[in-house]
C-alpha cells in the first residue's frame, strides 16, 4: 500500500464519513436517526440511487461508510455486495445490516483493485468515495470493468468548481496572502483525507472511458449552503461570521450549479466502447 493510500485508510478509520456528528452510538435507534439526518440534509441521494430500482440485481457499493445507503439497497432486495477500504466501515455496516436483519457481502478491499471478476454487477454505486483514492481514474476504470455489459454506474465525487472550494480558497489561499495557490492543492490539503480531488465537469467525463449514456449533474450541497453541520473541521470565528452572513437565497438562485456534489451516471456499452467516449486520463 502506498505512503497516500495508507494516510488515506487511517484518517476514515479514525472515524467513518459523518460518524462524530451523526452517530451518538451504535444502537438500532442510533443508525435510524443517522439515515434520517443523512437523507435530511442530502435528499438526492434518494432520486440519484433509485434503491427500490435494484431489487433481484446484483449491486456492489463502494465505499460502504457507516452503512445508510447499503441498508437501503438490502431493504430493497438486492443481491448486494461491498467493500471499503477500512476496517471501522465494514464493522459499522456488518452490525449496522444485522441490527435490522438484512444481509449483504462486505469485505475490506481497494477500489482501484476491485476483488471481482469481469462483467458481474448490474449496478456499481460509489456517493463520495473514488475522489479520495490515489489513482482515482484507475478506480473509474474497475467500476466499468465490473460492470455487467448494459450494466450501470451512480458515482459522486467532488466538483472543483463549488462554492465550498471558494470558500477554501479565501481561508487558505487568499486569507494566507497565497492568492495563487490552486484549487488542486487547496483541495488536497484542507479538505477530509489527505489527497482528496475535485473535478470540473470535463475533467470528469474522460474518467469513465468507454461509457454510454453519461449523465452529469452539479447539485448545491448542506456544506456549500453552510448549512447543518458542515464544515466543522474549520470551526472558528470565520466559519460563524460567514454562517450568519451567507447569502443562501442569493446562491441558489445564481450558483445553482456551483455545489460541491458531482452525480455521474452511465452504463456499460453492451457490444463494446461506445463511439461517444473521450480518451481516458492519467490520476490527478
């Protein structure tokens, strides 16, 4: 494993993705008031996962966290399968999923070395997880060769362009007299795992080289909004100040594409690349 990847596995094994602000505890209730703060302050997951789509398919999810969206694939009666890179997530959704007497296959594993053959799965779903792997083009690339030919892909990673990332920006870059720093960098270094990315919408399209029906949608997030609890790792008086004075109304209604969330979607041509497909990149 490598010097990133190992950083990487020991920051979200300190904690899972919303476990020290959403998850008092590990109790049947506990996990039933996370879902309800997660699906409150993210509602597209919702329309974007289309859960009650997948009953009888084979579904693997990538990057299980503390388990909200998994439990929601096997309530609705998928073949279902996952892996995340640490040990604390498999734990949570293992006990999460018996909790509530549903089943699923969760192993640790790599997603830029998926453990499963060739055209297996009908669905690959990953929601916040690919932009924290090194090598996050090779981890597009699994999803696609997992995939069952007409098979489909639901993946969010981070836009570059978002109202958080010029948020970051003003504290880090401009507020540190470093107006020149870059988003890349800002990203890397201030926001959750070491490394993490984010991408413009056509730096993203040629992740998934080889796909049909590519969708891409931008959605204004609780963070960009400061909303709820988001950015709590940059707690300070700047954070409150900005709190109390962001322009929310304003926001939506003229950034509504600057969100930090990046919904992608498409499918896995069933008789080869399809002839729409963009030349694939190298890892950022």
């Amino acid at each position: 494993m490598s010097a990133l990847k190992q950083q990487v596995q020991n920051f979200w094994n300190d904690a899972s993705c919303g476990e020290y602000l959403y998850l008092a505890g590990q109790s049947k209730a506990h996990y039933e008031a996370q879902s309800a703060a997660r699906y409150a302050l993210e509602p597209y997951i919702i329309n974007f996962a289309q859960f009650s789509q997948w009953a009888g398919k084979r579904v693997l999810e990538i990057g299980v966290g503390l388990g909200a969206d998994h439990q929601k694939f096997a309530e609705a009666g998928a073949d279902l399968h996952g892996i995340d890179l640490t040990e604390r997530a498999v734990a949570h959704t293992n006990l999460r999923l018996a909790l509530f007497g549903l089943q699923s296959h969760i192993e640790k594993g790599d997603a830029e070395q998926l453990p499963f053959p060739d055209n297996h799965f009908d669905l690959v779903y990953s929601w916040g997880v690919i932009h924290h792997s090194p090598d996050t083009p090779k981890a597009a690339q699994e999803i696609i060769r997992v995939l069952k030919p007409g098979g489909e892909f639901r993946v969010m990673i981070y836009h570059k362009y978002s109202m958080i990332g010029f948020m970051l920006w003003l504290r880090y870059g401009l507020g540190t007299g470093r107006p020149w720093r870059s988003l890349r960098d800002i990203y890397s270094s201030h926001l959750e795992s070491p490394g993490t990315k984010a991408y413009s919408v056509d730096e993203a399209k040629p992740l998934f080289f080889g796909v049909g029906d590519l969708a891409i949608e931008t959605v204004l997030t609780h963070g960009d909004l400061l909303e709820g609890q988001a950015g709590q790792r940059h707690r300070g008086i700047l954070l409150s100040v900005a709190r109390a004075l962001w322009p929310r109304w304003l926001i939506r209604t003229l950034f509504p594409r600057n969100g930090l969330f990046m919904l992608i979607s498409g499918r896995k041509p069933i008789d080869g690349v399809s002839k729409k497909s963009q030349a694939p990149i190298q890892a950022m």
